[in-house]
C-alpha cells in the first residue's frame, strides 16, 4: 500500500505543482469547511458528488495543514467508503482502523520531502529531534522513516506511530 500512496502523492505534486495540501485541495474541487468541531480535529465526507473536508477552525494553522493533508488522503484513497453511511462513520472515525493509517501515511509522505528526514538522519539526529526542529509531531517523522525504508532509504523506522496520534 506505501508504493501505491507513494505513487499518488507523487502524481498530485507533479500535477498541481505544490505540497499545499489546501492548494491541492483546492484544485481538486474538494470544498473545505472550518467549523467549530469540539475535540474533533477533521473528518472526510462525500454528498451528492460533492467532496468535503471539514477542520476544526480551532486547531493552529499548522495542524489544519497536517489534517487537510490526511482528510485529502481519505479522499484519494477512501472515497468509497465516504460514498457508503455505514462504513464512513466506522472508517472515519475509528482512529485504530487501517484506512486511518493509511491517511497518515498519505499525509506524511505528502508533506514531508524525502530529502528532509534524510539529511537529518544522516547526521543520526533522533526522531525527537528532528520532529522539534521540523515543528511536527514525532509520530510523522517515524511515518515517513517507514515510507522511506520501503523505498529503499537505509533508515531505521523506531514504530512507535500509531493511528490514534491525530487524537490528542
């Protein structure tokens, strides 16, 4: 499933010219709504061929960027589910579930250059340390290292990322 998240993050950057997950978002006809959520953080939903990702207005900005990029990876890979009541609410908000992991991957590999991790690995910083630096949570570097392992990278993912990480 990584080559295949791979290949599509890869596809959209080519093909809107950007990393901007609302850029994308934007290109894509996907509306994008800021609500007040409460806890929640964002969901996907499809209607009447319309597709929406929806934010919670009071996350700080660089979230909503790390949410929309996983919303618009439920889109890209999940829209079936999205289209099905029953399953969309199983699917999209059950954080332990796999179409989750998968949003995190396409959200990690969407936002995070290759060559970003791996200078900083290079330099064996630890996965802490580089989240620091890079102002993301911890559990995105340790996505991308598992992206990066499976292309070949020599890197040593630590797996310490789960699904539930967008929760807290």
């Amino acid at each position: 499933m990584i080559n295949i998240i791979s290949t599509e993050v890869e596809r959209l950057i080519k093909k809107y010219r950007t990393r901007n997950p609302f850029e994308i978002a934007s290109g894509m006809n996907i509306n994008i709504v800021f609500e007040n959520l409460g806890n929640l953080k964002g969901y996907y939903f499809y209607q009447s061929r319309f597709r929406y990702i929806v934010i919670n207005q009071k996350i700080n900005d660089k979230f909503k960027s790390i949410i929309c990029a996983h919303e618009l990876g439920h889109d890209r890979l999940h829209q079936h589910f999205a289209r099905n009541t029953a399953i969309r609410e199983f699917s999209l908000f059950d954080m332990s579930s796999k179409p989750e992991r998968e949003a995190n991957l396409f959200a990690t590999e969407l936002l995070i250059p290759d060559n970003t991790i791996m200078d900083f690995a290079k330099q064996e910083y630890t996965y802490e340390f580089i989240a620091a630096k890079l102002d993301i949570p911890v559990e995105l570097v340790d996505f991308k290292s598992q992206i990066l392992k499976n292309k070949g990278y020599d890197i040593n993912p630590i797996q310490i990322a789960n699904s539930e990480f967008l929760r807290k």
